[in-house]
C-alpha cells in the first residue's frame, strides 16, 4: 500500500506518516489504499508530515506551552513590553520591507481586518484523523460567510505557504459563493523574540500589515483584530489579539466557540477603535453591548 512503499523511500514509519493530497473516489485515501487506486497525475504532489526514525530524539518530558497560553492573562503579561523594544522593532521594519502577501482577492474599503491562524484555531492538526472535513473546526463555513458580510479575512500560519495552500484547497475554503480570503502570510513574515517565560520564540507583528505599501491602504491598527490560539504570537499587538480556545476534534462535544465569536465580531464591527476592547473579556464585552443595542432600541421606540 502506499504507506508502505513511502516508509521504504523515507524511513518515516506508517503510523508516523501524514500523507496530504491522496484521494480516492473524491474522498482522503485510506490507510490501506493501494497505488493503483490513486491514480495519480503525472507529477502529481504530495504533501508528507513525518519525522524519519533515526532523527527521532527522545528527550525529557517538558512543560506543555499550549496549557500555559490557556491561563488568562493579562496585557502585562509580556513583562518587558516587547511591543516598544528597538530591537524588535528593526526586526519588523524589515519584516516590512521584505514581506510580499499573498494576494487572493481585492481588499475592500472601508472593511475591518480579521486575521486568523490555522493550526487549532480553525484546524485540528494534531489529530490522526486525515478527513480534513472533521479536522476543521465546527461552524467554520458559516462563522466565515458571517464575518465577511463585515470584515476582509486574511490567514496568517506560521507555517510555510506551500502548507497553508494545501490546507485551504483540503478544507475548501477558496472557491465559496458566501465570503473570500482576502490574503495569507506565512512563517517568513514573523520575527523571533525573547520571554522570560518563553525563551526564544517567533510572533506575528502586524505591523507588516498596516505599513504595507498595498494593505497599508485598507488596513489599521484600530480596525485589526487578530484570532490565535496562542497569546504570544501577537506580543507585538497585544491589544489586537483575541486568544481564541485551542480547537481539537476530542473537544467536539462542547465545542460552539465560532458561533459567539461570529457575534462578537458583529457587535463591535462600528466601534472606532478595537483596541480600547479588552478582548481576553470578549464574552462579557458581547453580553454589554447587546443590553447596550437592546436600550438604543427601547430608547428609540419610546421616542417616536
């Protein structure tokens, strides 16, 4: 089968293997589906996740990043505002002037800017599931059609942009009749930084956005909001950064995070300034502003 024939080329153990862009009958091909029931194309590309066994190393168990991100935490909580370090800075200024977006579709005035990652935060890539319909995360077609009646949407992974395409193609999310991806960036426009906490880790300045010579036009700071299930990948813009619940499938059975964030994102569409919301709250924010619009409301019906 084909597992077999890509361990024997790769030294990648079947069970190691994650295999991107087979299909049988218009469906992911199976563990067990044989090289003649691909029919592949000639120079047909495949995608493969998986490390060879002699480069597996075995090290001691580490604190796992992820479950730290999932304590809330406040602004300050990049101790030496990481945001206003020089050295940081020059590294985004040439973020800037290096970084080309990836261009999908025209930019619309006047619309905010949602930004979101992939990797659990629309997409379950940790799964041994390979049906990339269930790795996405629940609601993501509808969250995505009632977001852009409001705002352009842009991926940012940090992941490299070969990988993002085959996502994006897996999950379907290029061709539809009801919203459009506006632009992607990957790993190269992300710069490296330093936490006591973290150590050395890399993060998502949007900066690169906002002073870009194209975006730049469309695109603000005070009209930016940015989805990751890791906090630290906008250091560099904290006050942009909603950190959405990590997304994997074993969470399915209580999982409606895209439903309150699709009305979340309504509800403050018209404010000015996004950035004067204290988006760790955003729950509390949507229930304010929804007793808000019911009072406008009363108000308004009284006086007429």
């Amino acid at each position: 089968c084909i597992r077999k024939e890509v361990k024997i080329k790769t030294n990648v153990l079947e069970k190691n293997q994650k295999l991107m862009g087979l299909r049988v009958k218009g469906k992911p091909a199976p563990d067990d589906a044989l090289l003649i029931d691909l029919k592949l194309k000639k120079k047909q590309k495949v995608m493969l996740m998986g490390t060879a066994e002699e480069e597996i190393v075995v090290e001691p168990p580490k604190i796992d990043v992820e479950i730290i991100d999932d304590f809330k935490e406040g602004i300050d909580f990049f101790e030496v505002d990481l945001e206003k370090n020089p050295i940081y800075l020059e590294k985004v200024k040439r973020r800037i002037f290096e970084t080309e977006p990836k261009m999908l579709n025209d930019p619309r005035e006047g619309k905010p800017l949602l930004v979101l990652d992939i990797d659990y935060t629309i997409y379950d890539c940790g799964t041994t599931v390979e049906v990339p319909e269930e790795q996405m995360r629940p609601n993501l077609h509808e969250f995505l059609a009632e977001s852009y009646k409001h705002y352009d949407i842009a991926i940012w992974s940090a992941t490299s942009m070969k990988w993002i395409d085959l996502k994006l193609k897996e999950m379907n999310l290029l061709k539809q009749p009801d919203y459009k991806i506006t632009f992607c960036l990957d790993s190269s426009a992300m710069i490296t930084a330093n936490s006591e906490r973290y150590g050395v880790f890399v993060c998502k300045p949007l900066a690169v956005v906002w002073e870009n010579e194209k975006l730049g036009k469309f695109y603000t700071k005070e009209k930016t909001i940015m989805f990751d299930d890791l906090k630290r990948n906008f250091c560099m813009n904290p006050t942009n950064g909603l950190k959405i619940k990590p997304w994997k499938i074993k969470y399915l059975e209580n999982e409606d995070e895209l439903r309150g964030l699709a009305k979340y994102l309504r509800a403050i569409k018209d404010i000015d300034d996004f950035n004067t919301l204290d988006h760790d709250d955003w729950k509390k924010n949507l229930s304010s502003l929804r007793k808000e619009e019911k009072k406008r409301k009363r108000d308004k019906e009284g006086n007429e």
